[in-house]
C-alpha cells in the first residue's frame, strides 16, 4: 500500500470508529471525541482524495469535514465562553 492508502484508509477507520462508539453508545454525537474522529478522519481521507485526484469523495469527505468543523466551533461556543 501507498502513503496515500494509508492516509485514506485511517481517515476512514477514523469516521467508522466514530460511528461505531456512537451506535454503540459508548459515546454522542455531541461528544467532543465524536466530533473530532469525524473532522480528523474526513480531513485525512479529503486529503487523500486530493492527491489521488478523486473528485467524487474530495467533495463528499470535504463537506463532512466542514460540517464537522462548524459543529466543533459550536461545541467551543457552547462550552467555552468568555462571560
């Protein structure tokens, strides 16, 4: 396997993962681990569809790698304020 494989393929574990505790209940979706194995693992196989050229999943991996963020940011504003 390539070093883009390998990217790819642990962004992807990253997002199962993600799921698989969420489902599994052993964490929420308003976890903060939740939220960033998800932006971490989007951003990773992003990354990877990139340099393979793979326009399909650059856009899918991106746009859940943004969504990720913005919930991130929220979770910062929520938990994290300045009062």
């Amino acid at each position: 396997m390539s070093n883009i494989d390998w990217i790819g393929f642990i962004g992807v574990f990253q997002i199962l993962l993600a799921y698989m505790l969420n489902v599994l209940g052993k964490i929420s979706k308003d976890d903060i681990s939740f939220m960033l194995l998800n932006l971490i693992g989007a951003g990773m196989a992003c990354y990877a569809s990139i340099l393979m050229n793979y326009m399909p999943f650059v856009v899918l991996e991106g746009i859940w790698a943004i969504v990720s963020l913005i919930s991130l940011i929220k979770y910062g504003a929520k938990n994290f304020r300045l009062d």
